[in-house]
C-alpha cells in the first residue's frame, strides 16, 4: 500500500486567515500574551459556575489556580 501526501492549502475552521463577508481578510490567530490566556481561562470558569457545573467554593479555587498558572506561565517571558 503506497500513500500519497496530499499538498493543499489551509482551509476551514484551522486556517488563521478568515474572509469576512465585505471580502476583506481577518486574522484569527490566537494572541499569546498573559491578559488574553488569563480572560479565556476565566471565562471558561465563569461559565462552569453559571451552568452550575461547580460550586462557588470550588470556584474561588479555580480562579485562584488559573491566577497562579498565568503568573508561572509568563514569569519567565
């Protein structure tokens, strides 16, 4: 059995660049600094508290790790 590499172009939801409806391109690559990880990680608590999910207990917790994670995480940028 003999395989073949398929060559294309980046398309569909992976790509990075994206055409908005007026036809001009947007780049939707992740930004990787500590303000955007922190704000997607706290929304992502966020949203397990208010589907209830988790309790508030074990949501201070949480915020409290995801603070502690951001911080290690970006110490040494």
């Amino acid at each position: 059995m003999a395989t073949k590499k398929i060559i294309g172009k980046d398309i569909g939801n992976n790509s990075i660049d994206k055409t908005a409806k007026g036809g001009d391109k947007i780049n939707t690559q992740n930004t990787n600094d500590k303000i955007s990880t922190e704000l997607w990680m706290q929304h992502f608590a966020n949203a397990l508290v208010n589907q209830n999910a988790i309790d508030e207990k074990t949501y201070k917790k949480l915020m409290t790790k995801i603070n502690t994670e951001v911080n290690r995480r970006y110490s040494a940028h």
